[in-house]
C-alpha cells in the first residue's frame, strides 16, 4: 500500500506503519528485510508519482521513529531527496519537503557534517534543476535543532546569497525562499532582520543597495 495506495491516507498510513514495526524490531531490521532496497527502487521510479511519493513518506517515518539511529543511512537517501525536490509532480515535492524537514530536525552535529558538503556541491552544477534542488534542501536546514543551525550557517547562508544572482529566475526563486525560511527561525535579531534586507538589495540594487549597506 506505501506505492500503490488508491488513496493519500492509505499510502501515509502504510509509512507510519513500516516506521513503527522497524522501531519495534530495531535499526538492523533495515537491512535484514532489505527495507532500503526497495525504497530506493521505488524512489527512483519515474513512471509513478505515488511510488516515489510513498517512498519519502516512508523515509519521514523512519526518521521520526528511529531519531539519529538513522542518521547514517541519510547519505544513501540523499541523492533522492535531492531529485524529489526538482520533481514534476507538486505530490511528490511536497512529500521531499516534509521528509526533509524530519530529516533535519533529527540530524546530530556529525550527521550535518555529513551533509551539508553534499549538498553545497550540487549548487555548483551547471543544470538549473540540479541548482534549486539543493537550494530546496539547504531551506529544509531552517529546521535543524538550534545548536545545528547556527554552526551551519556561516556555510549556508553565503551560498544562498551568491545564488540570489543566478541568472534564472527558478534558482533565484528558490534561493528566496530558502532565505526566508532560515530568517524566520534564527533567533539572532540583527541577523533576522537582516536577511529581508539583502534579499531586497539583491533583487533590485537599485532601490535597496543603500539600505543594505547602512544596515
């Protein structure tokens, strides 16, 4: 049912089920039943939005049920995830954001060091796509535990800055509003109230760049 469901709740529900069956039986049930086998194959199906969709739901359940036991299958995830953010069907990028935001709320220190290189590389792509995918992740880091986030952003932030000046819209789109995301949750004031203000300077330098700059 987690791909084949006829119904959202029917395909959720199958996740929130894989999710608690292997707390019950523990991490090395994963590879035992080969668990994570059959997610990957179903993520990578591009014939069905609902068995990639099934799959991340599958990913979020794990994750919220394991907590950081997880954490060292999120590499193996990764380039999934990735890939569903730049998916066509609005089901299955919708699933890839809230799978990531599980994701990020249970990584450790060590797990964001993990990813984070990852992810910072694929901006570095020449495919547009390849671009607001890793924007659309380094956004789901907003929700990283506090201690996480702030250790982070020194990397993140700039990055984001830089691809405010893409030349294609979509990437720059993507760029805001991952900006955004990561303002509405860091606690530093100054910081919080500067974003806003680079975002606007460096889509119209004209009419804000003073701003920026007294800011």
């Amino acid at each position: 049912r987690l791909g084949r469901g006829s119904t959202y709740g029917e395909r959720k529900g199958a996740a929130y089920g894989i999710g608690s069956v292997i707390k019950g039986l523990k991490t090395p049930a994963l590879k035992k039943f080969g668990v994570l086998a059959e997610l990957k194959e179903m993520v990578q199906d591009r014939k069905s939005a609902r068995l990639r969709q099934g799959a991340l739901f599958a990913y979020e359940r794990l994750f919220a049920e394991l907590g950081q036991s997880f954490e060292p299958y999120v590499v193996q995830i990764l380039p999934a995830l990735l890939a569903c953010f730049g998916d066509s069907s609005s089901e299955v990028f919708e699933a890839a954001q809230d799978a990531s935001r599980t994701i990020m709320a249970n990584l450790t220190q060590t797990g964001v060091k993990m990813v984070l290189p990852l992810v910072l590389r694929a901006l570095e792509d020449r495919q547009w796509r390849a671009k607001v995918e890793s924007i659309g992740l380094l956004g789901a880091m907003a929700h990283l535990a506090p201690q996480q986030l702030a250790a982070a952003l020194p990397q993140i932030v700039p990055r984001l800055l830089d691809v405010l000046l893409d030349p294609n819209k979509k990437v720059q789109t993507a760029a805001v509003t991952a900006l955004r995301q990561i303002g509405a949750v860091v606690r530093n004031p100054e910081i919080r109230e500067l974003v806003p203000i680079l975002i606007a300077a460096l889509s119209d330098p004209s009419r804000y760049t003073t701003q920026a700059i007294d800011a």
